[in-house]
C-alpha cells in the first residue's frame, strides 16, 4: 500500500509487536513505516523522535492515540475521531481532508514571522525605556525625551510599521527560537540608542552643542536609528514593506516640518544636523558589530534559556 502512494522509503518496515521500549527507541530512525505499534509504543516513537531533535506531528482519530497526541509537539485529529482525542488536538480536521494542512502551516508561518517583526520593535522600546529610566536615576540630569517626543517616535517608527508588517503575507519558514530571534534584533538597537543619547548629553555637557536643542537632537538621532531598525526586521525588502519604510519616512519629514510646536521640536542648525547624523551613522555601525558579537549572543542564548 505504501508502495502504492510512491512513499519514497517503503522497504522500510518494522514489526512493533512485543518490541520494548529500548528496542523501539533505538531503531525509530532506521525505519519508515512502524506496524502493530501499540499506545505506548506510540508514544515512545514520539519521544524518540524528539529526543533527536525532532518537531514531531501526530495524527490521530481514538481513544488509544489520546497519549502520544499529547506527547507530539503539534497534533492532529479528524473531525470524525473521538471526543477525547479531538479535545487534546491542536488542530482538527472537521471534513478530514488534509489539503488543509497546507494553509494551516501557511497561516502559522504568517503568524510567527509577523509576531516575530512587531515584537522587535516593541521590545526595543521597552528596553530603551527601563535603560535611560534607570540611567536618568543615577547618571543624567534629566530624561532625553519629552513625553510628546516619544509618542512620535512610537506612532512613526513603532506602532504604524508593526501594524502594518503584521498584516503582511508571510510563508517563510521558520528558523530559530522565538526569544531568542527577538532579543537579537531588539537588544543591539536598544543599547545603540542609549549609547548615541549619552553621547549628545555629553557633548551637551561640554558646550559643544545647546543643551536647549539636546532633547529635539536626540529625537532626531533616535528617530534615524530606529529607521535602522525597521529596515533590520523587514529584511529582506520587497514593495510592501519597502512602502511601510518610506511611509515612516515621509511621516518623520512631515512632523519635523510641520508639526514641530506640537512636538516641541526646535530648529536646528545644518551642523547639529551634521552631528545627528553622524551619531547616527557610528551607532548604526556599532549595532552591525553588537549584533555579530559572540558575547551578546551568549547573553541571548542565557536570557533564553531561563524562560
């Protein structure tokens, strides 16, 4: 039969009957197709497949599958199994046609790649957050933001792009862990920006800029990074989220243009522009480099594996 439906590794046959649990263990890889398995030999294949580092899908329709779909990372039932097995599925098939499962996967890859982009964003303010708000506590004189500056940079170049992001039809597969992909892009932009705001309090400090202007410059400066960001989660680009990227851009020009009594933005000379820019451009490069070090990596990888 499975000859029949050209399953590729048809010769591969084992006969579970009376196999331990060891044994069964010890040969789950060798072979395709498993015969007479009984429940709690299903639910060792599981186990040993996941001991190998396998995402393991089980399907099932009675009461004698219920244990190994609750062992199985993602499991299916038929819509025409029992009440319990259906109860203890993730997923079940209402008409038993498993041509749905290609738009299952589909929507879960969308869903998962899209939280992914959004929660990047999002995580890279609350981190910037806690950081200049402990900052402001022991080191700064006073906070680098007014709170009418934040709401622009987080409607601009957090709340409009991951809204928009997050309705994008995405089918990538998915790679890595969840935490840690997230921690990844939004940590490097976060200590960036604290950086790049403790260098325009410094040079505030030192005379070299006007310590009036220093909040309207670190909006600015914040604002380029954080451009950097949006292009970090929508790589690689395509026309929509190439479209998100100059919406942010042209939402930015506007408010600096127009808007500025409402966001206490104050004109600037082309030199603090210069040096918004420039402070920009360093911190962009430094993230480059945060991003590729081993260290912070570790750090991702520590932070993960506590939750």
């Amino acid at each position: 039969m499975a000859q029949s439906v050209c399953f590729k590794d048809h010769t591969k046959c084992l006969n579970c009957f009376n196999l331990k649990e060891a044994e069964l263990k010890a040969k789950a890889l060798d072979y395709a197709i498993f015969a007479r398995v009984n429940p709690d030999q299903k639910i060792w294949l599981v186990e040993a497949l996941k001991e190998r580092g396998h995402v393991v899908g089980m399907v099932g329709d009675g009461v004698n599958d219920v244990m190994a779909l609750k062992e199985a990372d993602f499991s299916i039932a038929l819509g025409s199994a029992c009440d319990s097995a259906k109860n203890i599925a993730n997923v079940v098939l209402l008409d038993d046609d498993f041509n749905h499962m290609n738009s299952i996967v589909k929507e879960g890859r969308r869903v998962i790649n899209n939280i992914q982009r959004t929660a990047a964003l999002f995580l890279t303010k609350t981190i910037l957050s806690i950081g200049l708000a402990l900052l402001t506590i022991t080191i700064l004189k006073e906070y680098p933001f007014l709170p009418i500056q934040l709401t622009l940079l987080s409607s601009l170049l957090i709340g409009m792009p991951a809204f928009l992001l997050s309705l994008e039809p995405n089918y990538d597969l998915v790679k890595g862990d969840f935490l840690a992909n997230v921690l990844g892009k939004a940590l490097p932009f976060a200590l960036g920006i604290i950086l790049a705001s403790l260098f325009l309090e410094l040079l505030a400090n030192l005379g070299l800029i006007d310590s009036d202007l220093l909040s309207t410059m670190t909006t600015l400066t914040c604002a380029f990074i954080m451009l950097g960001n949006i292009c970090s989660v929508a790589l690689p680009f395509n026309l929509f989220r190439g479209i998100v990227f100059l919406l942010s851009c042209l939402g930015l020009m506007f408010a600096f243009s127009f808007l500025r009594d409402i966001f206490y933005l104050e004109m600037i000379t082309f030199f603090e522009m210069i040096i918004c820019l420039l402070t920009a451009g360093l911190t962009l490069v430094l993230i480059y480099f945060l991003h590729r070090l081993k260290l912070l990596k570790k750090v991702i990888a520590r932070i993960d594996e506590l939750y």
